[in-house]
C-alpha cells in the first residue's frame, strides 16, 4: 500500500555453521536473492505488489526492533 514493510532476518547465534555472520552482506548473495524472493511471492500471494528494493545492515535492523517495542509498549498502556 505503499508503505516500507521493514522484515528482519534472524539466525539462532548458537548454530556453529552461522557463527561468523553478522550482517546481511555475510550471507551468500543467492541466499540474499531467495529471501527477496520469497517476500515478493508471498505479499503476491495475498493480492500486493511488493517491492524490495534495499536491504539494511544489522545496526538499523536493531533500531527497527527497538522502534517496534516502543510502538507496542505505548500501544499497550
């Protein structure tokens, strides 16, 4: 609807084959295109076009993890 979406990708810390990634430029590129891929078919599943056009490094995937708390927290009270 013309609105950013923001997705965030996450891998359990303890799993030994993961453990030198830490941003999304650390995974293979194919792997990044398949994750791309799969959030466009399912959005077209439910009837939107979806763009993705960038990815975000891991410092502001935090920020909008932080961000979406606060929003819940102050949705809550």
């Amino acid at each position: 609807k013309g609105e950013d979406d923001i997705k965030i990708i996450a891998m359990n810390a303890n799993t030994p084959t993961h453990h030198k990634i830490n941003e999304i430029e650390d995974l293979p590129h194919l792997m990044v295109e398949e994750i791309k891929h799969f959030f466009r078919m399912y959005k077209e599943l439910q009837g939107a076009k979806v763009d993705v056009n960038k990815t975000l490094s891991r410092k502001e995937a935090e920020k909008a993890i932080l961000q979406a708390i606060k929003m819940y927290k102050e949705k809550k009270e």
